[in-house]
C-alpha cells in the first residue's frame, strides 16, 4: 500500500470549501452528556486552524457512537434484548438519537478554537445544505452525526454524492476510521478530490516507515486478550521484525504450544497448531520470539484477588493475569539498543492495579529505550497514558482498529482512496 499520500499542503484552499471527516467520537457521561475527554476534538485542531487561516470555509463532519438509523432497526435491537414489541415507540428511538447528538461537540470546538462553529440539525438534508450554501472563508460548519443516515455505514453512493456536493476538496483527518469504507471515509472521495488531514499524514508517515523502512533493531510488542486478534499482525511483523515479544492474554496459547500447562489461563485450543507454526516460522527466519517464563497468578479475575507468582506450569485452579518479574526484565532487555518498537496490547490485566506492573515495566521500557516508539491505539494507548508515560513515547496511534489493520499491512480504504503524492 501507498503511504505517500497528497496533503492539505499540496492543494490551494482559499475560497474553496472543504469536507472535513473529523473523528470527533468523544466519550461522554452515560447521565449527562458531557464530554468526558475532548483529546479527539483537540487532535483536530491544527488541520481545522490551517484551513480556516488559509481561506478555506470547512464542513466538518464525523460520527459519534453507534446510532441506530432507522426505527425498524431500532424495534428490531430492542425485541432481541427481550423488550415488548408494542412498548417500544418512536420517541424512545428519537430519544436514543438525541443522545448521541454532535450538538456539545460543537459546543466545545467552538471553545478550543476561538470562533462559533455553525451547527446544522441533519448531514444531507434542508438544514445541512442551506449552512453549507451561506458558509463563508474562514467559517466552519458542523454537520449532525453522521450516522444518523443509514447510508453512511453502508457507503451509499447516493449519501456520499450529497456530503460532497457540499463542497470542493475532501480532507480526511480521521484515522480512527480509515479502515472503514464508509461514505464519509472513502466514497465521497469518487466525487472530490482527497487529501490527508495534518493527523492522518502523521499516522502514515510515522507508522508507514515504521512498517516499510524501519530503524532497526526493529522489535514488535504483542498483548492483549486474543490470538485470533492478531493473527494477521504476526504473520506481517514475521517478515519484517528482528524481535517479536508476546505477553497478555494471548501468550497462554503459545505456552501451551510450547507443552506448558495453563490452568484457568485464556485458551484459544482452535489456534493451538497457529502458534506452533508461528514459533517454528519464527526460528526458521532467525526472529527471536519471546514468550513469558513466569506470570502473576490468581484463583479468580477479580480486582481484589491474591497475586500470585508462578514459573513454569500453571495450577489447575490459577489463571495468568500478568507476565511476571523474570519476564518483564526480559522483555525489558529486549527493547534495549532497539532503533524501532511498535507496541500493540497490554501484557496483562492492566485495569487491576494488582495486575498492571508488566505493561508500566513495558511501557517504562519503551519510555527509555531511545528508539522510534510507536503505541497502537486501544488499550495499550490508554495503558501508557493511564500510567503516565506518553510523553515519552514517540507516536501514540489515534486509531484503534485502524492501527491493527495498518500493522496487518492491509489495504485502508480511507488511505487508499487519497490522492498519491
């Protein structure tokens, strides 16, 4: 895949308006809808001040949550949760969409950037059309979530035809979502032509070299939960890592592999022969593998269970909840003298205070190694940042599902859709 992909550096904005896909997914209190964390909105910022400072009028555009689209949709999800289907009106379903409105997102753009950010009340629709006819250079307008309109998740060509007659130039600048082929994503860009927003252009910079032309040593970190999850990633890391280091939920499948007992342990008994062929693979190209060789223990998956340390086989009452002190050095070792590390899950269960000592010795590790150091989005993103090393990070990835894919090497179609430099 491309990486090199045209910019809002290489296209003149002025008096020209701009289609702007934001990832402005932000959480926000179940009771009171206040934005909890606006890292997202804040991340958007400077593509947003360069296009306004440049003469551009911006249609900023996103999605927020899991909307359901139509009231059928909605009858549908809440029989299958065991509700009445005569209870179930269509004020409840409106007030289902209320709730995921982008209305305080604008609220709080309009803070962070210093000027009224114009709300439209749809995406396509009377309200959306006239404010994106009215909009001046240097305004930017907010469109409703976007996937209040079925059509976006379904990469409707018809809804992403009427998104980009709004406008001249498509930016996206939502990297969290460029591994969906979505309206706003990726069909609108058969309509305008589409460049890289400020923080998609960083993504495939720093991750594409990470990936193609890396510093080496060049050492791959693998947690979280599930093999399944990352099959692909470590079948694409094999050919082109010098150390790959597995720990999480995850490692327990490779250690029965190996011929170790687990216990409780997390067990993906399907991908057992995955594991072997992995570690044989791995020998076979000279990339070193590193699994734990002890774990913190605990007879149950509680905050409040007893740590307990285990080196070899795992008792038939206990389960692996965190790679253990041996392991974490190990590790520590590993990452030493490395001229790249891409990071992508946590080494345990991180969430419990009792069990989160090997991701903050990981996420030390990485902090000191003075390599190019790149975390994937999701948990091991909120690990760094819940543990306070971000700053010492080289590049913290702003999509989750997005990053996985892009370490898979698959095809984006939100990247791919982009003009090539």
């Amino acid at each position: 895949m491309n990486y090199s992909k045209k910019t809002i550096y290489d296209v003149d904005v002025k008096g020209k308006k701009v289609l702007l896909r934001c990832d402005f997914n932000v959480p926000q209190d179940k009771k009171t809808g206040e934005i909890t964390s606006d890292k997202r909105i804040v991340a958007a910022i400077p593509t947003i001040k360069y296009l306004l400072e440049h003469g551009a009028a911006v249609i900023a555009c996103s999605h927020l949550g899991k909307p359901v689209a139509t009231f059928d949709s909605y009858v549908k999800k809440q029989v299958e949760k065991g509700k009445n289907e005569a209870d179930i009106t269509k004020e409840d379903w409106e007030k289902s969409l209320r709730k995921l409105t982008l209305a305080p997102v604008a609220k709080r753009l309009s803070e962070l950037l210093g000027q009224d950010v114009i709300f439209a009340a749809d995406t396509i629709g009377e309200d959306a059309k006239a404010k994106a006819a009215a909009l001046q250079p240097g305004q930017i307008l907010l469109l409703e979530n976007l996937r209040f309109d079925k059509g976006e998740t379904k990469n409707d060509p018809a809804f992403a035809k009427a998104l980009a007659d709004m406008a001249e130039i498509f930016v996206s600048d939502a990297f969290g979502t460029v591994h969906r082929a979505h309206a706003s994503t990726a069909g609108v860009a058969a309509y305008l032509p589409a460049y890289s927003g400020l923080l998609v252009d960083k993504e495939l910079s720093i991750m594409g070299k990470a990936l193609e032309n890396p510093a080496r040593p060049f050492v791959a970190v693998l947690g979280g939960a599930k093999v399944s999850d990352k099959i692909n990633v470590i079948n694409n890391l094999l050919e082109k890592a010098d150390t790959i280091i597995i720990g999480g939920g995850m490692a327990y499948t490779f250690k029965v592999a190996q011929g170790f007992k687990i216990g409780q342990s997390l067990l993906e008994a399907d991908r057992i022969d995955y594991a072997k062929d992995m570690i044989a693979k791995a020998e076979a190209k000279g990339v070193k593998f590193l699994l734990p060789i002890d774990n913190i223990c605990a007879k149950e998956f509680s905050a409040d269970a007893e740590p307990i340390l285990v080196e070899g086989d795992i008792a038939d009452d206990l389960m692996g909840m965190d790679i253990g002190p041996k392991t974490r050095e190990i590790f520590a070792e590993a990452v030493k003298g490395a001229g790249t590390i891409v990071w992508n899950g946590p080494m345990g269960v991180f969430e419990f205070d009792a069990f989160a000592e090997g991701t903050k010795a990981m996420a030390r590790a990485l902090a000191e190694s003075g390599a190019v150091t790149i975390v994937g989005g999701g948990d091991s993103a909120s690990a760094v940042e819940k543990l306070g090393f971000a700053d010492k990070i080289t590049h913290i990835s702003t999509g989750g599902g997005a990053s996985l894919e892009f370490l898979e090497g698959k095809e984006l179609p939100g990247v791919a859709c982009l003009l090539d430099k």
